[in-house]
C-alpha cells in the first residue's frame, strides 16, 4: 500500500464517500477549483486499499490497470488544459504523452492498449508524483489565469472532471476483473451492511401513450456531446419492468436451459456462448454448495433479490425474449426516466454491488431507473439527427465510436452519483460483460 500521511489517508475517505456541493450560480472558476479537488481525491481515495502490486496488472485488454487510471486522467489535463493555457507548463515527462494516451489520434500515438499491463515503470510512486505534478499547475492555473484566458479552457476542465468521474467507475469494475482473476477471492472493501428492502414485484409500468415526445440534453447544465441536440422523436404505446430482473429470476432462465436454446438467441449471441462457454453471467459459479457470484467484497452466495448485473446485451436480450418481453429502446427509457427521482445506489454508498428495489414503484415511475445496475437497451449507439462532435482533438471522446455498440442507461453502482442524468448514454459492445450492466424488460 502505497504510504500517505494519516491526515491525508482520513481526507480522502471521506471525501470519496461525500458528495460535493451544489455549485453556485456565480463564480464558476471558485465552484470548478473545489470540484477538481474533490474528484481528483476521490480518485486516488479509490485506490487507498490497494497493494502496489494491485495497481500494475491487466487482467484483460478492455481493462487497464489501476496506475494506467491514475495517469491517463492526468495527462487529459496536462494535454488539453494545461499544455494549451498556461505559460511556461512543462510536461512531466516526454514519453507519458504516449504511455497514457488513449485513444486521440490528433495529439499523438499511443502505447497500444493490450500491453498497458506490461508497464511495470513508471512505478506506481512516479504515476503519484505526476498527479501531484498536475495538480500544482491546475492549482496554479486556477489561481493565476486571467479571466479571459480561463474561461477559453472552463469547457476542457469541467469535460476533464466528468472524464475522470467515468475513470472511478472504470478503475472499479477494471478491478472487479482483476480480482475474479485470484483463487483466493480478494476483497477489495468488505461488504457494507445488506439492504434492508423488501422488494418489488416483478409487473410493468405505463410508460407513454404513444405520440411525438423530446428527448437529449437542453443545454442547461454539462452533458456530453453525444446526448443532444435535443429532439423529437416518435414512440408507440409501451410499458417499462417495474424494477430491474433480478439474480433469482435469471437463474430460472439458467434452469429453463436458456443457454441452451439458440431460438432465444441472436446469431452473434448464440455464437458467443458457444465459443466463450457462457453458462451464467460473468463472476457467477456453481459447486455444491449453490451459486456464488464474485464481488468486490469478495465471494459470496447468490442473493436472489438483487438485481442480475454482468451480463452481455446479447444475455439480456436471450432472457427478454425468454421472459415474452423485450429490451427498452433508449428514447422510451428516457420518457420514464424524466418523471423519476435521480436516486439509487450509486459509488458514494460504498456499496459497490446493485442493492434489492427498496420501494414500491409509483403508477408512472418504476424502482431504480438510476444506478445500481446499467440498462441495456435495445438501441445501438448511433449519433441524434443535428449531432456535431466536438471541435479539435476533443471531437474524438465519443463520436468515433458510433458503430458497433449498444446504449446503456442509468448509471450504476460504481457510477458517481454527480455524473449521471436523465440524458446521459453510456455504450459498449453488445458482448461486454464486465460492467455493472442489468436488465429491464419492456413491452
């Protein structure tokens, strides 16, 4: 474990497990300041369990060690930011423009990403002083750029604070990975106290009537480039699962042999079970004793009631079909999502595994919309009619991967609850199985 003063080490617990303030209306460089602070702790107070050797592999190439994390979210400030608005910046070091780059082909090349695991230097001591690096030229920056010059580089900080935010929640579910890798079950953090919830029926929610309705960012408030331009679009009259499927109903989906029916599965899908061996959602296991799904409080037996997460698109859609019912399209989602309270469990609780449905859905707004556990819908990733990337380098964070990919909704229980939205359109390919992605059903 890499050694912090005790001070410090007490600092950021408790400010990965606090939301920050409400920003104020005024004083935008006074609100970023405090919320680059927050964030750019919470991330390193993420990573305060683990041992040295924690922070260097890479369990997968979709996964990227924890130090890769800590670096690359650096260098997105020193690369737009820093480099571009304040004088006589110096880079730490020339190589890390290529070590932690991801994916910006304008700025430069990268290290490619398979072998991110094999960059045992730096060592994870550097990758701090980099941060720390960073963080006294933000500092700097903050309390020394003229207004003017600042607010050309406002937009590039508060995209970089919610780049970091989706960096949190990738260093965890890279690390849930990594640990379902080890016989010995690690723990990451010991489990936080069982939900107490009663649970939800399984039944639907009226969603919409049908007709003409808007949907995408309005511009008010940060969003991604790819949740707007806001639009209108047309939805026939449809319901929403009053909850998410839950770990119990997907085992009878097990039971009924749904991984052995191809008339279940998409081609793709049927495919991937076949040539992967995928019998039960990623971290599920089966011995003597019954099913246990891996955690990042280590291995425990199957809750029944908490929601199924770790599962493909191609698994949720099999068990829609299964279960007569059907994937939500993203716009009806975002319909239902509207009318519903942003709550659930999300990063801040600790939790960091999808608790039970905790109340009753209402009769127009169904249980845990937001976190908990990602939604995949049936929508793929495509761009919304009027859509424009970014100008410059930027233009790459989410355009280039409009092909390919399915959207997901929600956020989850490794999302920041900060981060997330009614608007907000997460997407990865529809055979991804290690994030928090769940299932709710339409019709």
């Amino acid at each position: 474990m890499v050694a912090w003063p005790v001070r410090l080490v007490y600092t950021l617990r408790a400010m990965a497990s606090s939301t920050p303030p409400p920003r104020p209306a005024t004083s935008s460089r006074e609100a970023l300041r405090a919320d680059y602070g927050h964030i750019r702790a919470a991330t390193r107070g993420l990573c305060e369990p683990l041992s040295p050797e924690d922070y260097v592999v890479q369990s997968m190439p979709d996964a990227s060690p924890a130090k890769w994390h800590l670096a690359h979210t650096s260098w997105f400030f020193e690369t737009f930011v820093l480099s571009v608005a304040l004088p006589g910046f110096t880079p730490h070091h020339p190589q890390y423009a290529v070590l932690f780059n991801s994916y910006y082909q304008v700025v430069g090349p990268q290290h490619p990403r398979a072998h991110r695991g094999l960059l045992t230097r730096p060592t994870v001591a550097e990758v701090m002083a980099y941060r720390s690096h960073v963080d006294d030229a933000m500092d700097r920056l903050f309390a020394t750029l003229p207004e003017a010059r600042f607010q050309r580089v406002a937009g590039a900080i508060e995209l970089g604070l919610h780049h970091e935010e989706q960096h949190q929640e990738l260093l965890l579910t890279d690390l849930s990975h990594l640990f379902a890798q080890n016989p010995l079950d690690p723990v990451y953090r010991p489990r936080a106290k069982p939900s107490e919830a009663t649970g939800v029926p399984a039944g639907f929610t009226p969603g919409a009537a049908g007709g003409v309705v808007e949907i995408g960012a309005t511009g008010e408030r940060f969003s991604f480039d790819n949740e707007g331009p806001r639009h209108k679009v047309f939805v026939d009259a449809f319901e929403l699962g009053s909850r998410l499927v839950t770990a119990g109903e997907y085992r009878e989906f097990i039971e009924d042999r749904g991984y052995e029916r191809a008339d279940l599965w998409l081609s793709e899908g049927w495919s991937l079970t076949r040539s992967e061996g995928w019998r039960a959602p990623l971290y599920w296991r089966r011995d003597q004793g019954g099913w246990s799904m891996m955690t990042l409080a280590g291995r425990r037996p199957l809750a029944p009631d908490e929601p199924v997460c770790h599962v493909s698109f191609y698994e949720a859609d099999a068990y829609a079909r299964w279960a007569g019912a059907r994937l939500p399209r993203e716009e009806e989602w975002e319909v239902v999502a509207a009318r519903s309270q942003l709550q659930g469990h999300f990063l801040e609780h600790g939790r960091f595994h999808p608790a039970p449905a905790s109340s009753p859905p209402s009769a127009t707004a169904p249980a845990q919309m937001f976190g908990d556990a990602w939604e995949w819908t049936a929508s793929a990733y495509l761009p919304y009619s009027g859509f424009a990337p970014l100008p410059g380098a930027l233009g790459e964070y989410n355009g280039k991967f409009m092909s390919g990919q399915m959207v997901l909704r929600g956020g989850s229980c490794a999302t920041p609850q900060r981060h997330i939205r009614t608007t907000y359109r997460n997407y990865f390919p529809p055979a991804a199985r290690w994030q928090f992605s769940g299932i709710r059903l339409a019709k």
